[in-house]
C-alpha cells in the first residue's frame, strides 16, 4: 500500500496506531480492497512521491472493506459528487502498525532479482495497492529483519 508520507506516513500510522485507508479513487485498488483483503493480512507500508521511495514498514489489515466517508464529504479532496450513501462507489479498510523498519528504497527493490516481477515494480503501475505474492513478502520480511 502506497502513501505519500506527508498525507499519511509510516510515523503517522505508528502514532495513530491504526488508520483508514481513505482516499482510494482507483477501481482497481478499490477491488483489491473490497475483494481481496482480510483482516490480517499483511502490508507493506510504501511511501511513494517523496524524494526517497520505498518500503518504510509493515502493517496489517484490521477491518473489513467498507465505505470511505471522504466520498461524501464536500470539504474533502476526495468527494465524488457521483457517489451515493446508499450505493458508495468508494471503500477502505482499516490498517494497523505493526513495525517501522529502515527504508527498503525503490531501487534497491528495482535491483533485486527476487522482486523483479513485483507488480508495484512494473513500468506504468500508478496503483497505490497492488498484490504481493507469497514469494515477494518472504523475501521482503528477510531484507528488513
């Protein structure tokens, strides 16, 4: 899950102890939530648009997908004036710290044979969640013990 640090950072999650997820305009990423994830589920903390990108911790899944109040808040900049409270185009799930570690950077990632094919990785991904495999989070979890 990817996050520019000055909206919501490794340290914020940390200091809050859990966090929405709000914001996702994405049907993609929305999919991956609603879909996809279940409470306990493993993430990688990414900060992304920063000037160093990369892995900064782990955290997990702790609620189910459900609807992201911001669609329909005027003052937020993710309104969507289209969505409906009796049908939101738009949810989250809650996320919980669970460690910082040090910055596993874009590109060390990018040099790593092992996480070559991660999705994330790939030319033109702009997704701000996207799937890890099996694979992938092992091999993370042994670079950033």
């Amino acid at each position: 899950m990817k996050s520019e640090p000055d909206e919501a950072s490794i340290d914020h999650l940390e200091a809050a102890g859990t966090l929405p997820w709000t914001g996702v305009r994405n049907y993609q990423a929305r999919n991956f939530m609603r879909d996809a994830m279940r409470i306990g589920d493993g993430v990688l903390f990414y900060h992304s648009s920063c000037p160093q990108p990369g892995i900064a911790g782990f955290a997990e899944v702790s609620s189910a997908a459900y609807p992201d109040a911001t669609q329909f808040d005027p003052s937020s900049p993710y309104y969507d004036a289209k969505s409906i409270k009796q049908s939101p185009r738009w949810v989250h799930v809650d996320v919980r710290f669970l460690r910082k570690t040090r910055l596993l950077s874009l590109a060390e990632m990018k040099a790593d044979p092992l996480l070559a094919g991660m999705r994330t990785l790939q030319p033109g991904n702009r997704l701000s969640i996207t799937p890890v495999t099996p694979e992938e989070w092992a091999h993370v979890q042994r670079l950033l013990a």
